[in-house]
C-alpha cells in the first residue's frame, strides 16, 4: 500500500480510536479490501459475495464513478474499514448514497462511528449534499443504531432484498435529509 500522510479528521466532533488512520482508498488497497470483504460478518452485512478477487476489487476502486469518495480505514496497516459515498445526477444531485463495512474483528471499536462521521462531514461542509440515503438489513442491529445516532430515519422496508445465506433477507431504506 502506498503512504499517504494522516490527516486530521475533517469531522469537527470526531473523537477516533487510538492509532486509527482513515484516508482515501487507492488502487493499491485492493488486496486488503478484498481480505476484509471475505470475512462472514462483513458479507452478511453488505451484498459481497464469498471468495472475492482482489483484481475485482482493484477494477472497482479505478472506475469509480467522478464526484464520489472512497475511504479506508487503518489500524497498525492493516484495513479495517471501508466505506463510499456516491453522488447522484441530475434532478438528485442534492442526494448521495453510501455503503460501508468493518473488519469483523474489530467492530464495536469506534471505527464504524469514525468512518460515517468522517462523510456525513465531507457530504455536509464540501459537497453540499443535503439527502443521505443507505439501506441497512434488518438483522444489523448495531448498525442500525449507529445510522440512527447520526440522524438517519428509516423509510421503508426492502421486503426480501437480497438472497443471503440460503433465504432471502429484508433490508431497510434509511435516509439522513439535511435542509436547507
């Protein structure tokens, strides 16, 4: 992986853990991301497959649509985190979506918290982007809280959104709208 200074969090209130870095993803995390996407945690709570290939990965991270960012996050060099914020076009250029994920073996340590903060800041005092939209499956729990901590709502409900794990799984539409 290349070196690519820390920063200081642009998140005005972050309070991140000890030693976590986050910064932009590059092409080069690819081996790493693809790493944390096989875990069985981080695949029952996106929709990644089992067995992802880093040269999939790679492919991703350069044909990344303009206007989005991608970050990771570091814990001693190692990825431990990764999440994306999407613009829309046109008529929902106000609007952004975004997915995220965690190392299984380091949930519940502030990274998640730190990542989200870090571009509900950067969707807020940098891009302008007013809606927030994510959807969550109904069984991620913690994730759920941490969407709603940051002011997301939930909207909907996916009924059978996606097939995981032999059964078809729901999902909830949540949003986080920031007026005007």
């Amino acid at each position: 992986m290349s070196e690519i200074p820390p920063i200081d969090p642009v998140d005005p209130v972050a309070a991140w853990p000890s030693g976590l870095v986050i910064r932009a993803r590059t092409s080069a995390d690819a081996e790493g991301i693809a790493a944390m996407q096989h875990m069985p945690g981080f695949r029952a709570g996106t929709l990644r497959l089992p067995y992802p290939k880093t040269e999939d990965v790679q492919k991703f991270i350069e044909t990344e649509a303009p206007g989005s960012v991608s970050l990771v996050a570091l814990m001693d060099g190692i990825i431990v985190g990764d999440i994306g914020l999407n613009r829309f076009a046109g008529r929902r250029a106000h609007a952004a979506g975004i997915g995220m994920g965690v190392d299984d073996d380091y949930h519940r340590r502030g990274i998640g918290r730190a990542m989200l903060g870090e571009i509900v800041a950067i969707a807020d005092f940098w891009l302008n982007i007013a809606r927030l939209e994510l959807t969550v499956f109904v069984d991620n729990v913690g994730a759920i809280a941490l969407y709603e901590s940051f002011g997301f709502e939930r909207e909907g409900m996916h009924r059978g959104f996606a097939f995981r794990d032999g059964r078809y799984v729901d999902a909830l539409a949540m949003a986080r709208f920031r007026p005007e």
